[in-house]
C-alpha cells in the first residue's frame, strides 16, 4: 500500500509538472467518451427502446402502400376492429379514437385532447395507473348505466390538478358531459396521441368511424405471416367502401416508431458513426502522446533501471500514471456525456415516440471508459515494455543522445497521424455537407409568405353543424368575424393546406385525354383569400369569388408545376379536370360534386407542398365548400404581430358560437416551419456535425503538434551539428515540416479515399453532396492549414535552437 500511494504521488507531481499533456489527454479522453456516450443514449433511448410497454417489440401498427410506395395507418370502423381480433396471428388488438374537447363546468373552458382507449389498453400495454386504476372492461359493458369514467394523464394531472393527492373520484365534465376520474396514468403512458385524458371506446357499428389500430402479434409469430392473413380481410373492407382505400394496396405491419426511425434515425445513427470517429480519434490522441511522452523518457527509465529498480517496478509506476489518466479522464467523459446529452435533446426534432426517456445509456457509457482505460494502459505500458530491458551498460558508453526513437516507433507515429487526419478529414467532409443543406433549405424560396401569418384550429362537435350548408355557412361566419379585426389584413379558411406539406393525394383526369391511370396531384381546399393571405402570386387567369366560393363552383386553379407538366403548350386555362375522390369519410360533399369537371381557372405560382426537400408536387385548388370536415384551419394575416390579436379573436368567435373554441397551440406559420421535423433534423446536423469536425481537427493538430515537438527535442544534437557546420535556420524548418509532411499527405490521401468510398451514406444521411469539388477542396485546405500550424510551431522552435546548446543537449 506504501508503494501504491507513493506511485500515486509521483504520478500526481508529473502530471502537474506537464500541464500541456496532462490536459490534452484529458480533454482527448472526456470528448471522445462524452460525445460517444450521449449519441448513442439518444439512439438507444429515443428510437430502437423508446417504449416502456410490455413486449413492445411485438406492438405493430397496421398500413396500407398504395402503388407509388406512400404509405398511411390504417383507420377502421368498430365491427371492421371486431373482425381483425378473430385473425389467428393476432393476440389482441388496441383501438382509439381521438377528440378535441372542451372541459366546461369551470370558469374558463379549456380546449383537452381526449382519446378514447379499448378496454384492453391498460392491462395489455401492463402499465399500472399511477393512483386509482386504468379503463376496465365493465366500464364498456353493455347495458352499464352507471357514471362514464375517466382516466387523466399524469402531466394533465400535475397541470391542471396540481398533484392533488385527493384526485380519485373527482367529477369531470367533458362538452358538457360528466365523468368520473377514476385513475391517473403513469408518467411514461402516452399511447397514440399523447392525449390528457382517456376515456372508454366502445366499438359500435358506425361505419364513418376512424379508429387507429394497433396490433399485437402472437408469440413466435412473423410479420409476413400477419401479413398474409390480413390482406385478404382489409381487401374485404376496401371492397366493401372502396373510397377509403387506394387501388391495388399493400398491407404492412410496422413497428409504432418506424415513422420517427425513417425520419431522424440515418442521421442520428451518421452522427453516432461520427462520435466513433471522434472517441477513436481521442483515443488515437492519447496513444500519441503516451508513445511520445514515453520514448522521452527513456533515459529516465534506463537510468532507474541501472541504478537497482526491477523493470516489475517501472511497469507498475507506469501503469499507475496511465490509470490515474485513464481515470480523471473517464470522470471528466462521464460529466461531459451529461452536458452533450442536454444539448441533443434540445436540437433533436420531437418525432421521437412521446413515451421515449431518453438518458444516459450504461451499457455504452462502460464501453467508453473502458476503451479509454484499455488505451492508456496499452501505450503507456509499450514504452516501459520495451525501455525496462535497456542495460546499464548502454547508458554509459552510448550516452542519452543515442537513446533515440526507435525506427519502428516512429512509424507508429506517423500511422496514428495519419488515420487521425484522414478521420477527420471525413469528419470535415460530412459537416460541410451537413451545413451546405440547411443553408441551402433556409434560404429555398417557400413561395409563400409565413411571417405575420398565425394558423388557428378550429374543431366542432359531431352533434352540431351536421348539413353541409349549416357547417359551410358556420365557418364562413367565424372567418368573416375575424376579418373585421383591427389590423388583421387577410382571414382565409384551408383544409389539408398547412404548409410546408400540404393537400390532400388525389387522382385527377383531363378533359379529351384518354389514360389508363389517374394522374397524381394534391388536392387542397381554400377559400379565395387564401393566395393573398399567404402572398401566392397569380400567374394567369383568375381566383373564384366569394360568391362561387359558397356555391362551391366548378372551378379549380393549378399550380405552375401542374400546369407546365401536363400543358406544356400554356393553355392549361378553359381545360377542365375530374377529381377521382372528392367523398372522405367525416366530411360533407357540396351536392353535384362527385362527378363534376371543374374548369381551369388560374395558375399560381409553386408553393413548396412536399416538405422542405422534396421537390414540388402539381397542385389543384378547389373551393372549400366542395367537401367540409368537422374542422378548418383559418390563417389569419395581419399588420402586427398576429399572436397580440389571439384574445380579440377568441371574442370575435364567441359571437358565432360562445362554445366554440380554438383548437390546440395557436402559433405563427414562420415558427411553424422552424419547428417542424425536417427544419430541426436539419439544423440538428447542421450544428452537431460542424462541433464533431471542430473538436476532431483541434485533437488532430495536438496530436500532430506533440508528434513533432517530440521529434525536435529527440534530435536536438543533431540540429546543433548541422547548424555548426553551416546549415540555415531555414534549412531546419524545412527539415522538420518535412517529417512531419508524410504523415499529412497520407491521412489527406486516405481521408479523400474514405470520402469517396462513403459519399453515398453522407450524402443521403447528412442531406448533401460530399462530392462537391469546392467542399472537398475547402477541406482538404482546412487540413493542410491546421497541420501546419500544428508542425510550424515546434518547427520554428528548431530553426531558433543555439548551437552551442544544442551539442550540449545529451
């Protein structure tokens, strides 16, 4: 134990006597684990593990791909949802149904999200309620009379309730009807819509009804055997209303995260190939420094050695300096991973599942440290390994200035050099590439206007408004009341407008041209003041009026994308097209609609209508009126910041209806856009990947430094030789840049090589181009700088050494 703790000092007084490389190694080490740690955490946590529901794995959403490969959850009415539990492969099945609904009885009625669970739900997903219990199966019972019940969230709980312990048994009116709250849902329970509060769904024979479904295979059971058994039934449904599927479908069960893992997962699994990188990088940085660190102690060691100190104890103060490092530098990784994790989370978009918990994963937060514990312990052990057999005769007849690196050591330097510069010089590739795309998306034109312009979300109760003419009527009272406010300049109703993915898949055809298959385009129903509300310029024809707005006139405008593909000639004007579904389960169709022509009125200009990146879709805009849902959305344009207006507009709606409220968040267009899915994966790159390539070069080039800075004192004497028998300082820099030149050419060789041979995983999961001859070029210049800044400082620091010094250095 005496041994060990004076081991521990020595190590300590070393440490503090080389700040420099004490330092280095630390940061090289926290970096590596930190970064590793966390993006792996967010992986684990936030995508491939997100549930905490019992046998999650065998939990599969059922879709449905039309021909072109789109595909969209299935929505089934209660007998269709009876018939899908008699398929053998399937265990159970969970059914909901989601409403915005109003909590009344109270002072201020308060717009909730209620889903409507099966009474299966909580025991199947085996998560216990927090307080009380979850949606029994009595509850649902035919010919029960008593009290509905209710079970609230536990955020809604902690919200709206503050905690309250006495919470059981509480009376809840929902639209004016009453409940009974029953139970509190633990924390990690948000099944499918993340609602506040879960109420019982009875499965009845309505067949408008638009249940979502979720599956539970049986065990040892494949998906392509569920597969199999459900094509044929959902064919049945699809025959029986053919409206609400598409022609020559697919059926496909898929995990209830495959949405989010589509969307984010290449570029977090990218980023965690890249924190890889960065962690071998660190690692290799290490490496370096322990090699150099200890081929610069080699007289030391030989001289102990000499002087009675078995090699068994050399190894042991060795190994326990590069423990103590291995050490402090795990503490330092474990803290950091903490800091990373916060700050991905805040740039990571929110498609991940709401239930994730998303935390430091052990497992490889282990790994970490041990890679860096088994680095410390090989390359500081090589030296003293290699060094501890040196004789004491060597010393005293070659001296200390023939105890130089060793040819095959230097090489290893040079090997460890250059797989750094070349990692990050992919590293530098996949960054440029990651910035270039979003700031390619921030600055695509939108082809609307979204500053100035808030979205509010109107929903109505299926008891009231159910005629077409009361409901088109309604909604163009509420938008009439708004455009009276003061300062508002332009009120428009859309429906399945809501940029920058917007409208509705439909099939059109051409008057006079005969085709076997419908052509494809969106469908987006507006009222008239939607081109100016949005500033979409109209490029030929004309808008409808109001007036043939509320008759719901055959008239219809196309997008220049429409227009330019299928009238090339530019008399897409007078043409008339044919919507293939203009019935949508839930909505109510203006009469003499469903075969109607509408005639081409007017053309605008594109709008982007298929996200961020994708190209734009042809696009065909139709009165409002020609099919109305239970909910519109009113964009509202005006002089001033829109959100200052939201309780005059609140007041204004109450004059149509004192019920009728605004439906979830209410936020403008522009911050719309900015918090959507693909803005934030973008801007997640965008910002992690450029950090990555910042701390690989900054590892590099200490790396590179040290490297040659050890090479500059190992070859003091032989500098003062030459500066004695007449070579110049200049001589000498060239001299030490060239060392350290090899090693650089071959990792920005390597690097190129490696950039090459991943473009195609860059380019598609960092969203750009990593062959782009300018970004490689700039790269590669960045590289060469770094590492020559990196080499010219020890460098001049030898084209300066005193000769007479020089032959004295031994």
């Amino acid at each position: 134990m005496r041994t060990l703790l004076q081991d521990l000092r020595y190590s300590l007084r070393q440490f503090f006597q080389n700040p420099g490389f004490s330092l280095t190694a630390l940061i090289s080490l926290a970096l590596g684990i930190g970064a590793a740690t966390a993006v792996f955490s967010v992986l684990y946590s936030g995508l491939l593990h997100p549930y905490p529901y019992r046998a999650a794995e065998h939990l599969v959403a059922l879709r449905i791909h039309n021909q072109q490969g789109d595909s969209s959850v299935a929505s089934l009415n209660g007998s269709q949802v009876r018939a899908i539990e008699q398929v053998s492969a399937i265990e159970s099945v969970l059914a909901t149904g989601y409403h915005s609904l109003y909590l009344t009885g109270q002072e201020v009625q308060e717009n909730v999200s209620v889903v409507g669970i099966t009474a299966n739900t909580f025991s199947d997903l085996g998560i216990p309620a927090f307080l009380g219990r979850g949606i029994l199966p009595s509850d649902v019972a035919e010919g029960n009379a008593s009290q509905s019940v209710a079970v609230i969230s536990y955020e809604f709980w902690q919200r709206h309730y503050l905690s309250a312990s006495d919470i059981l048994g509480r009376p809840l009116e929902l639209d004016h009807q009453s409940y009974q709250i029953v139970g509190v849902a633990a924390p990690r329970f948000r099944w499918a819509y993340d609602g506040d509060i879960y109420v019982p769904l009875r499965l009845t024979q309505n067949s408008a009804a638009n249940l979502l479904v979720y599956l539970r295979l049986k065990e040892g059971t494949s998906r392509e055997a569920a597969n199999a058994e459900l094509q044929p039934l959902i064919e049945r449904f699809a025959a029986e209303n053919p409206k609400r599927y598409p022609e020559h479908f697919k059926v496909s069960l898929e995990d209830m995260n495959s949405y989010s893992f589509r969307r984010v997962g290449g570029t977090l699994y990218l980023m965690f190939g890249a924190v890889m990188l960065l962690l071998v990088i660190g690692c290799a940085n290490v490496s370096i420094l322990l090699l150099a660190r200890g081929t610069a102690r080699q007289y030391e060691l030989s001289v102990r050695s000499a002087m009675g100190a078995s090699r068994g104890r050399i190894v042991r103060q060795l190994l326990t300096e590069s423990m103590l490092l291995a050490a402090a530098g795990a503490m330092l990784g474990i803290a950091a991973s903490y800091q990373i994790l916060f700050g991905i989370r805040y740039l990571t978009p929110y498609t991940f599942a709401p239930e994730a918990e998303i935390t430091i994963n052990r497992p490889v937060l282990c790994f970490a440290v041990a890679l860096a514990f088994w680095t410390a312990l090989l390359f500081g052990l090589w030296p003293a390994l290699r060094l501890s057999r040196t004789r004491a005769a060597q010393i005293s007849t070659a001296g200390r200035s023939r105890m130089t690196v060793a040819l095959t050591t230097r090489r290893t330097h040079d090997l460890l050099i250059a797989a750094q510069i070349a990692m990050t010089l992919l590293l530098l590739a996949a960054s440029g590439s990651a910035m270039r795309s979003f700031i390619n998306m921030m600055h695509r034109p939108l082809g609307y206007d979204p500053r100035n312009v808030m979205s509010l979300q109107i929903s109505i109760r299926d008891d009231r408004y159910t005629s077409w003419d009361a409901r088109t009527n309604y909604f163009e009272q509420l938008r009439d009341k708004v455009s009276e406010i003061p300062g508002v300049t332009s009120a428009a109703i859309s429906i399945f407008s809501n940029p920058p993915r917007s409208g509705l898949d439909t099939g059109f055809k051409i008057s006079g041209r005969p085709s076997v298959e419908p052509e494809k385009a969106l469908l987006q129903l507006v009222s008239p003041d939607f081109f100016s509300a949005l500033h979409i310029p109209l490029l030929r024809g004309r808008i409808w009026t109001t007036r043939e707005n509320r008759n719901a006139a055959h008239f219809a405008v196309v997008n220049r994308t429409l227009a330019q593909r299928y009238f090339p000639n530019g008399d897409a004007l007078g043409h008339s097209v044919k919507l293939s579904t203009l019935e949508e389960p839930g909505m109510l169709a203006a009469p003499g609609t469903s075969d109607a022509w509408l005639t081409i009125a007017g053309v605008v200009d594109d709008v982007l209508n298929d996200n961020l990146q994708n190209p734009i879709q042809p696009a065909i805009y139709v009165p409002f009126t020609f099919l109305v849902p239970d909910g519109v959305q009113i964009l509202v344009r005006a002089n001033v910041p829109p959100l200052t207006l939201l309780g005059t507009v609140r007041s204004q709606i109450a004059q149509v209806d004192p019920e009728q409220r605004i439906s979830g968040r209410t936020e403008e267009l522009a911050k719309w856009i900015s918090n959507g899915p693909e803005w934030r994966q973008e801007r997640l790159a965008a910002w992690v990947f450029p950090l990555f390539g910042l701390m690989a070069i900054t590892l590099a080039a200490v790396g590179l430094y040290s490297v040659v800075a050890y090479i500059v004192a190992q070859r003091t004497n032989e500098f003062g030789i030459r500066m004695a028998l007449g070579a110049l300082p200049g001589n000498l820099l060239r001299l030490v840049l060239s060392s350290a030149s090899r090693s650089v050419s071959l990792g920005i060789v390597a690097g190129i090589a490696l950039t090459f041979a991943l473009s195609k995983i860059l380019a598609h999961y960092a969203n750009g181009n990593t062959h782009d001859a300018p970004l490689l070029i700039a790269v590669t210049v960045v590289m060469i700088l770094v590492a020559l800044c990196a080499s010219l400082i020890p460098a001049r620091h030898a084209s300066r050494i005193d000769p007479i010094v020089a032959l004295r250095h031994e």
